[in-house]
C-alpha cells in the first residue's frame, strides 16, 4: 500500500437532518483512531498452559481524538454543542483511501484554550456508542 498522508484523514460532523450532511471539521491538526478489542479468556485445564482467547466474545469499543485551531466552524460548533450537551451526534471519519466510517459518538471530553498572542485551539476525545458503518470507497 502507498503512502497516505494524514491531512486527507479527516472526522466530519453530522448536521441531524435525514439526509444527513457531515461537515469537515475545520482547522484540524491532527485526528487518531483507536479500535480496542478485549477478547474473552476460555482458557481451561486441559489447554497445556497456552492462552486461549475467544475474539468476538468481549467489548469492542472505538476511540477518535482531535485537535486543532478553532476558527468558529460550523462543524466545531457542532463538536462543541454535542459535548455540553452531552449527547451523542453522528461522525463520520473520512480514510485517505476513500473509505468512510459512520456512527454516533459521545464527547468524552472537549478542551478549548488559548492566549492572548497565539490562535484559539481545541481538542476533543470522542467514543463510539452502539455500532458503525464501514463504506469501502
């Protein structure tokens, strides 16, 4: 597989109209993903001392985290409002492949700071509730 460059890997905000519109959002520096599987032991007495691990068994959860400069974009905003109001919204994470993810997420937490001689930046760690959509491109 080729190289792929980060700045084509990008998390979109949903607007919760049907159909929904996903907005990039803007002024991102950096996004990440994490996808945790926590598989389930069954290893028994009789398995001569080796681990055995069921896959799907356990909790699979997923994990996006976001950071960038805030330039009162639409698609922030709407980061924003779904963490105080603590709701979950639908994301959609764009691959440099062309494949796309959607779901709903929770704002586990959302940081805004700024001082009076650089630019306004935020970052927020979302966390995926119920499951997803993978759309290859």
């Amino acid at each position: 597989m080729p190289s792929q460059k980060g700045r084509d890997f990008l998390l979109k905000a949903g607007d919760g109209g049907s159909p929904e519109t996903f907005t990039t959002i803007g002024a991102a520096r950096s996004n990440a993903l994490v996808v945790n599987n926590n598989p389930v032991d069954d290893t028994a007495m009789d398995s001569g001392g080796v681990q055995s691990m069921i896959a799907d068994a356990g909790v699979q959860t997923l994990q996006i985290t976001i950071d960038g400069l805030f330039k009162n974009d639409a698609a922030e905003e709407l980061l924003r409002s779904a963490a105080m109001d603590r709701v979950a919204a639908n994301f959609q994470l764009a691959f440099p492949n062309g494949d796309s993810y959607q779901a709903a997420f929770v704002v586990q937490d959302y940081n805004r700071s700024g001082s009076y001689d650089g630019l306004e930046t935020f970052a927020a760690t979302l966390i995926r509730t119920g499951s997803g959509v993978l759309t290859p491109a």
